[in-house]
C-alpha cells in the first residue's frame, strides 16, 4: 500500500449514559491509501458513524473520543485546535451525511448554499465562486438551473447529490460518506454509487463510507471492513470479503441480504442481539450469538490478525497459541 493519507490507531469512543460508560467504538485501528475506498457494514448501532464522527472529530456530547490517534496525512486531527479542524474541513475533508434534508438550509437556495461554504474557506471573488460552484453542480449531473432551487424542489438522490457536489468544492483529498444513500430507492441508490464511484476515479479523492446494507457497496469498494459491537472483526478486499467471509458474524451477515446475481437463495438473520457496550462480556463480543462458540471464545478476547492482507478477529480462524 502507498504511504496511507489516513491512519487510524486504536480509536476508543465512549457514550456517557445514566447506567455507566458505553464503549462505541473499542480500539478500531486501520490505514485507508490515497484514492481508496474503504466500506465500513454492520447492524445498527454497532459503533460505524460514530467512529466516522470521531475521525472527522464532530462528535458532541455524550459521545467523546477517549482514546487512539487519526493520523491525516501524518497529522493528528485529534490534537488540532477547532480553528485548524475548521479549516481542514472541505479543504482536505468532507463529510456528507445521512440527510441531505437535515445537513442542507431549507431556507436557502443550492447556489446560495455553496457560495456560503466558498466564502468560509476561500478568498474567491464571486466571479470564481459562481464558476466553481456551477462546475462541481455539471460533476453530479444536476442541471446549473438549479442553483437557484431550494432543497425542497429537488428529488431526494438531487439533494444527495447536492450534497456530494459540495463536498467536492475544494477537492478534498478524503469524503467521509454517513451512509448517504439510505433514504434513497434502489435505482436512486445505484445511481449515486455509480456517480461516486466515477468521480473518485476522475478526481482521485479516497472514500470512508458507512453502510447497513451491504448490497449498496459490493461492487464499489476497494475493501471491507466488517463492525460488530464497536470492533473490526473483519477487514479485507471487498470481493474477498463478500465471496470468502471468514468471521462467523461476516457468514451471518452475507446470508442476511439478498444477492442480485446467482440462484436465489433463502435468507436468513443473525439471532440474538449485540452484546451491552457498558459491561461487555469478557471474550469473544460475538460468543452469544456465534453457533460455533466454546468456552475459549467466551473467556479470551479474540485478536484482529492480519494474514495475507485480510484481517480475521475469530478463535476459530486463528487458534490461540497454548503456553
Ligand atoms: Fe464465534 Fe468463537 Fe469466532 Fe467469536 S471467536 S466468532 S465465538 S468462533
């Protein structure tokens, strides 16, 4: 792998709540290369668009980051004061959220929108903001006309789009994408992805993308991480990910989403739920869930163990060496 644009080490997030400290995110620890696309599934509420708001560090209370490092282009975003997190933002990182609805101002128009976020973080004249913003608009296909739109005259995938072309405006070198298209259809859906997917060819920019539905990434991705209870059980090239799952929560998951090539198939759920994030059980996170689970797995933590450039957190995958 090329020298990373983005390194993160043993990221911890805690959730302060009435009953104790729950621990979302639990010592997650990747690298993402420049250009990359790095898809990050799971069950809701397992710890993904938390630890996607602790990279970007726009986490509020009761969530905060109470441990690890996010390395960006070899410096740390977590010590940054909010002034330089502010200025990095949109130049070197976006973010698009889940709404387009919540994250744009209803009260004013797309062009407005984007020649506020110029203005923020550009000495551009307006000659040049008009230019640029009617530029990235032509990138996500939405028709300059509608510059003047507000969010409400434009179809859901528009404003998704909206979104994305606003994320490129200073062509960052990283978008950090909150499940983006869940509130889409799947013709929408796959529309999106595949303008994403061409873009980040074109301009070269890496994606850290989060999503529950698997489906909407099989065919975008470059790797695949998989999240269960606030942890990477698994982390390797999305085909490999998707044609070999190794973790048992993996296998659960493949089976839990319908396939649109191949025989049909029945599918089936994971039983049982995530474990509690506040008195975590003591080993494997998975065990009351896992039909292959021994006592081993319900005493020792298993370890994420990267063999061959795919990283596999199971007993069952990789046995504990004996002293
Ligand atoms: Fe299942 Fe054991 Fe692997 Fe956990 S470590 S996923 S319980 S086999």
């Amino acid at each position: 792998m090329s020298t990373p644009i983005l390194q993160v080490r043993d990221l911890k997030v805690e959730y302060t709540t009435s009953a104790g400290a729950a621990q979302a995110v639990a010592g997650v620890s990747f690298d993402l290369a420049p250009g990359e696309f790095l898809a990050i599934v799971g069950e809701s509420g397992c710890g993904k668009s938390t630890m996607l708001f602790s990279i970007a560090q726009l986490l509020t209370y009761p969530a905060e980051t109470v441990g690890g490092s996010v390395l960006f282009d070899g410096e740390d975003l977590t010590t940054l004061s909010p002034e330089d997190l502010r200025q990095r933002r949109w130049r070197d990182i976006s973010v698009v959220m889940q709404s387009a609805m919540n994250a744009l101002n209803p009260t004013l128009s797309i062009g407005a929108q984007l020649a506020d976020a110029c203005r923020a973080h550009t000495d551009w004249d307006d000659k040049k903001i008009a230019a640029r913003s009617a530029e990235v608009l032509s990138m996500v296909s939405i028709d300059v006309t509608h510059l003047k739109s507000f969010p409400f005259q434009l179809s859901g995938g528009m404003r998704q789009r909206a979104m994305i072309a606003m994320a490129l405006l200073l062509e960052p070198k990283l978008i950090i994408m909150d499940e983006p298209t869940s509130a889409l259809d799947v013709v929408a859906q796959r529309s999106l992805m595949r303008q994403v997917e061409n873009l980040r060819r074109e301009l070269g920019f890496a994606v850290l993308f989060v999503t529950h539905d698997m489906s909407v990434v099989s065919h975008f991705s470059d790797r695949l991480a998989v999240m269960y209870a606030g942890e990477f059980v698994e982390l390797g090239a999305t085909r490999e990910v998707f044609d070999r799952p190794r973790h048992p929560y993996s296998v659960g998951l493949m089976d839990a989403f319908p396939s649109i090539v191949g025989e049909a198939r029945e599918l089936t759920g994971i039983a049982g739920n995530p474990p509690s994030l506040i008195d975590p059980p003591a080993g494997c996170l998975f065990a009351p869930r896992c039909q292959h689970a021994t006592d081993e797995c319900r005493e020792f933590r298993p370890e994420l163990v990267t063999t061959d450039g795919h990283a596999v957190s199971c007993h069952l995958v990789n046995p504990r060496r004996r002293s």
